[in-house]
C-alpha cells in the first residue's frame, strides 16, 4: 500500500510541474515566469540565445518527467514490450538532448560557480546514468537496468524537487540567490541517497 502511495504520488507531481512548465513556458509570457524574470533584473544578462536553449531544455525535459513513471512502474508485458522500448527511446533521446543544453544553461545558473556547479554535475551525471542503464539492458542485465533506470530517473525528478525546495528556501532565507545555490544541490542529491537505499534494501531482501 505504502509503495502504491508513493507511486501515486510520484505521477502526481511529475504531472503537475509538467502540466505548470507546458502553460508558463509554452502558453504565457516566459519572461513572467521567477527564474527569468529575476534574471532579467540584471543589467548584463543576454535573453537570447538563452531563453531557446531553455525551452529545448524544458520540453525534452518534460517529455523524460512524464514518461519516466510510466516505464518504472508499469510491468513491460509481453503486449507493451514494444511501447515500453519505443518510449525508452525517446526517455534517452530527451536526455542526451535536456543534458547536453542543462550543462550549457549551467554556466549561467544563478547564484553563480556554486550553483554551475551544482546543475553541471546533475547534466552529467544524469546523462550518465542513462547511458548506463541502456548499456545493461543492451547486455540483458535486466536487474541493472531497473537499477540504473531508477538512478536516471531520480535525477529527473529533481525537476520537481527543485521547485519544492526554492519557494521555502527563499522565504526563509531571504535571498533568491542564496537559495538558489542551495537548490543546485539538493535538488537531486537526497534523490539520488533515496534511491540507493531503496535499492540496496531491494538487494538485502533478495539474499534473505
């Protein structure tokens, strides 16, 4: 029942913050939205090229958030086989992409080295543990695969952990960007510390 909750949960959120970037970026004024619009204040900052390599980020991002649960918790049967490889595909596929471009966008995080830092080490690490997890299911190592998978996607999510972190950082810090140097990390490390202990319990279990 537990893990019915947090499942539940987990599609939930991936589907609201998608739902909120696919209205805030796709259909209003991106400009309005905080991250930009604090970026804006600052008389040195360049919109383009940024704002387009931040909506190739957004949108291959969302794409990997909402299909993401799906491939993790719905059992691959026989007739969904197919679907399931053929959405891998595109989960990959929307990393290399959203990767590629988070390591470039990092280089302009605010709250400056720290804070590139932070979402410079999620890019690749992300990118990574999905090269991963698609190396073991290339080799049939099913096992490592949901492993791996299950890494890959705990760093996805910090696309919602992130937006759960700021506001409450923000306010009780006082500062934007303070709070932003802190989010650049713990927005996917405690995911990533989750994950292992879940995975590591799985494996206990297994040996008993």
């Amino acid at each position: 029942m537990a893990n019915r909750r947090v499942r539940t949960l987990i599609f939930f959120l991936a589907f609201a913050i998608a739902a909120y970037a696919i209205v805030q970026y796709g259909f209003l004024n991106a400009s309005d939205a905080g991250l930009v619009s604090f970026k804006l204040q600052k008389p040195d900052f360049e919109l383009k090229p940024w704002i387009y390599v931040l909506y190739a980020h957004i949108f291959t991002a969302i794409f990997a958030l909402v299909i993401g649960p799906f491939q993790l918790f719905i059992k691959p049967t026989l007739a969904r086989k197919r679907w399931h490889r053929r959405f891998g595909y595109g989960y990959v596929l929307s990393i290399i992409v959203s990767g590629i471009v988070s390591v470039y966008l990092s280089l302009f995080a605010t709250g400056g080295w720290i804070s590139t830092l932070g979402f410079m080490s999620l890019g690749v690490l992300w990118m990574a543990t999905t090269f991963i997890a698609t190396g073991k299911i290339i080799a049939k190592n099913i096992q490592a695969h949901q492993e791996w998978m299950f890494r890959s996607y705990a760093l996805t999510f910090s696309a919602v952990t992130l937006r759960m972190w700021l506001a409450p950082l923000a306010f009780l810090l006082g500062d934007f960007e303070a709070a932003f140097r802190v989010v650049a990390w713990i927005c996917w490390v405690p995911n990533l510390l989750v994950v292992e202990a879940v995975i590591s319990k799985k494996r206990s279990k297994q040996l008993q």
